[in-house]
C-alpha cells in the first residue's frame, strides 16, 4: 500500500511539473511571436514615415501587425522614428512587446 501511494505522487508530481513547462513554453512562444510583429511592425511604420512607402504610418504598422496576429496598442511617431507596441492575446493575458524603427543616431 505505502508504494502505490508513493507511485501516485510522483506520477502528480511530474503531471503537476509537465504542464507548468508547456505553459510557460508556450507564454515564450507568444513572446517571441510578439517581438516579431513589433519589430515588423516598426519597420513598416519608419519607412512609411520616411516616404518610402505611402500612407499613414500608424496604419500601415496596423496593417503589417495584424497579419503577424497581433494588435497595435501605441504608436507613437517622432521625425523619422516609429515606436510601436503590439499585443497578442494568450488566454486572459496579453504578450506585449515594444519596437523602434528609423535611421541610425547621428544620420542625415
């Protein structure tokens, strides 16, 4: 009897761990999905401001996050530099991620 009882918790024990590591590596995934769509994000909405590409750059920065699953929730627009924050919905929570954009420090 004492070893089925000692069988029964390890095997919750490990059940209890398997499920705290998919969790966690799946909260790192969207992390690093969100850092992705912040980055194009950003890149998208610099070049828009630049010129090189036409229209708005807090739309365009929209546009390229909501197709990498992800929302804008701040643009901010300073010269030539884009500063975008996007969200992506994990359960409950929200993955956010920040990016900047625009020409290096000292140029032009």
């Amino acid at each position: 009897m004492a070893g089925s009882a000692t069988t029964v918790g390890v095997l919750a024990v490990t059940a209890t761990l398997a499920v705290g590591f998919l969790a966690a590596g799946g909260a790192a995934a969207t992390a690093a999905r969100a850092a992705g769509a912040a980055d194009v994000a950003a890149l998208a909405a610099a070049d828009t401001a630049s010129g090189l590409v036409p229209g708005e750059p807090c739309a365009r920065a929209a546009d390229v996050a909501s197709r990498a699953g992800a929302s804008v929730s701040a643009c901010r627009i300073d010269g030539l530099i884009a500063t975008i924050e996007v969200s992506i919905g994990v359960g409950p929570l929200d993955a956010r991620a920040r990016a900047r954009a625009g020409p290096p420090p000292g140029a032009g």
